[in-house]
C-alpha cells in the first residue's frame, strides 16, 4: 500500500524531538516517505520518556507522533557517525531538524555543511522564536509560546487567570506548516532544480493561528477579554450548561442561525426584539442574552435540546468529554481511530492520518520504532558494508535497537 501513496519513493531525515518535528515527520510518513529518525545513543528522541502515560515503557507522547518512520540511532557528536550521516543524505531528498538554533551548524549537520554533498536537498529548521533575534538563544517550547504570542491572554473564563490552550496548537501548527514546507521544496526542486533553506518557528506559527484575533487587534489596537468558551465577534456562540449538567456549544454565525434558534427555543419575543435581530445588537447585549438562554438550556437535558436544535437546523454539539469523543457515532464512523501491533505494547490503538486519497485513508503501516530497531537495515541500505555497520555498533558511533550494539 505504501508505494501507492503520493510521497513514496522519497526519504527524509528526521534529526527532530518531542513534538513539532515529529509531527512534520509523522504526516510525510504517513503519506508514504521513508522517514528515518536520526536518535542519539541511549536516550533517542526525548518525548520517550516525556509525560506521565506509558504504554509499557513506551511515552505517550512518542507514541503519538512518530508512527511509520524507522529509528537509526547515530552518535552525531563524533567524526565518524557525523561522516555516515552524510553518508545518508546522499540518498535523502529533506532533512527536519528543531534543534537548538546553532546546534546543527555545530554538529556539522546544517544546510550550508551538506548543501554540497546535496544541493538539491529540502532542508527545513524549526525553533521555538526564531534562528536569530534576542530569543533566539533561549529555552521554549510550546506553553511558553502561547503565553508570549498573546493567545493565553484570551484564554480562559471572564473573571479567570490567562489559560493554556488544552492541546499544542504552537507544536501542531509549526508541524502542519512545516510539512508543507517540505512539499512546497520538493516541488521547488522539480521546477527549478535546487533545493531549498526553510526555516519557522513556533512563535509564528501560533501567531499566524491568531488569525481574525490578530486581525481585530491591528484594525482597532485593542486587547481583547478573556470569554471562557464564548466569541468575541458573536453571540450567542458558546458552551450552555443543560438540566443533567452536562453542556451543550452553541454556533450562531449568522443571522439565519439566530432566526433558527429562536423558532427552536419557541422564543418569538426574542426573534421580534429589535434589538436582537442584527449580531452586532446580540454583541452589544451579551450578558443579558446569554443569562435568558442560560435559564432556558437549564430546563431541558443536553440530548432533549440538541434533538431540537438539530431539528431545525441551528449548528450545536455535545461538548465531549475524551471519552465520549472517542466513542462518538461520527468518529467511529469516520475510524480515526485504529490499532496497529507494537513489538512490546501489542495492539496499540492509535490515530490515523486525517486525510483520506481516493477514499481510502493513509494506513497506519508501522507502529513507532523502537530505539535503534532500524539501524543495521538503514545503514546497509545506504552503502555500508557488514564489517563497516558492525564496527560502528561495536564503537558505540550507532546502537541497535534499545540501544544495545
């Protein structure tokens, strides 16, 4: 089936950690690149032992991000395992790399090191701020993004401190975007025939995502109010607490929507009150809007108000815990979720790739490698002799899997 997807027959070498490298990687593996994931002796990429949830020994955070690529671990501190990486970007078409900004050139392993062993290589850098600027030197990582770019200030409830976004936009987005930028490369190379330098940052990444909040900011300079699950531009457009206690989201974009939901609600005073009839108006009287729809959703249960909102139309959902999510009639229909065999876990459920090619959704071919299980494979791929292969485990330069010679 792999030879089937769009990038196979193109290799990547991924000298990326914990999340959005990985998450770069994981999307070109998932569409059909052999990725090989450089990892340092003993330890490998960090996310291995990140968190507080194992699958066995196995990371979450691992497990998540780094499925149908294969391990080579490869000392690139000493002379020989940096020559035999060079060795591998003979046969390489991109290179992903989130190390530190400097680290790479230091390794001997940057972009202007290896563009003349391969000048049509996609080579792609991703920092936390930036490769050069005051924090370019500095420690960062996701939360740390999302506090700086402003997107914490505008999360969380009204009269609550600033909120760390629940998942990692910042490493998501920087993933997503750098994928992208490997495409865009490959496709630069074809047409031009040369390579490229790419280089993002999380920073930018998350600011990008602010998008119309952004946009809103730089049209009239003000800072905007943090609103617990509610919109700023819309009303009413958030979560309502029903009579069994569980919640309701409610998505009135438009105008229409507004006449939807007042015919459900059975609220003809609503709908003929003037001063409702525009969202400019509803914007205006929020709070007074939002406490007459509070009451009403508190006397019904969440699944009696969404068979009536459905009804008529009116954009709304359940506000899932995980759990429901997971189980939730149009997840399990669409089957995101699959199992895949790990040699130490067994059947790992996991998710899949979110696109679907021809109807036919990229599988989840190879659970995440272990540390080192690809090393003697790779290496021999690559050109390098039995004797040559054995004497660098024998070294320590590279580690087989687990880490062991």
């Amino acid at each position: 089936m792999s030879a089937s997807l769009p990038l196979a027959g193109l290799t990547v070498l991924d000298l990326s950690h914990l999340a959005a490298g990985p998450w770069c990687t994981m999307l070109l593996a998932d569409l059909g690149a052999d990725v090989i994931k450089i990892e340092r002796p003993g330890t490998g990429d960090m996310s291995r032992t990140a968190g507080s949830v194992y699958a066995g020994d196995e990371s979450a955070v691992f497990l998540a991000l780094n499925r149908n690529k294969r391990s080579v671990v490869l000392d690139l501190t000493s002379p020989e395992g940096r020559r035999v990486f060079h060795r591998l970007v003979l046969g390489a078409d991109a290179v992903v790399e989130n190390l530190r900004p400097g680290k790479a050139a230091a390794l001997g392993v940057d972009r202007p090191a290896l563009e003349h062993l391969a000048p049509e290589l996609v080579y792609v850098s991703i920092s936390a701020f930036g490769t050069d600027g005051p924090y370019a030197g500095l420690g960062g990582n996701d939360p740390i993004v999302q506090a700086l770019s402003g997107v914490m200030s505008i999360t969380g409830e009204q009269d609550g401190p600033p909120a760390r976004q629940g998942v990692s936009v910042p490493d998501f987005a920087a993933g997503m975007l750098a994928a992208q930028a490997v495409l865009a490369g490959l496709l630069g190379r074809v047409r031009h025939g040369h390579g490229s330098q790419v280089d993002l940052n999380l920073l930018d990444a998350e600011i990008f995502a602010l998008g119309p909040r952004a946009q809103e900011y730089l049209i009239n300079g003000e800072d905007q109010p943090r609103l617990g699950s509610a919109h700023p531009q819309f009303c009413p457009y958030q979560a309502f607490r029903c009579q069994d206690g569980t919640y309701i989201y409610l998505s009135v974009i438009n105008d229409k929507f507004w006449r939807l939901l007042c015919r459900a609600l059975e609220r003809t005073d609503l709908l003929e009150d003037s001063g409702y009839a525009a969202n400019r108006d509803r914007v205006a009287r929020r709070e007074e809007l939002v406490a007459t729809l509070t009451a009403q959703f508190g006397q019904r249960d969440a699944q009696d108000w969404l068979r009536i909102l459905q009804d008529e139309g009116v954009p709304c959902a359940p506000v899932n815990t995980l759990s429901t999510a997971m189980t939730d009639p149009q997840v399990v229909h669409n089957q995101i979720v699959v199992e895949v065999e790990h040699p130490t876990v067994g059947q790992l459920r996991t998710l899949a790739a979110p696109m679907r090619l021809d109807g036919v959704r990229p599988a989840v071919r190879t659970a995440p490698p272990r540390l080192g299980a690809d090393t003697r494979a790779v290496l021999r791929e690559h050109g390098l002799s039995e004797d040559e292969v054995e004497t660098l485990l024998a070294t320590g330069v590279a580690a087989s899997e687990g880490g062991r010679p």
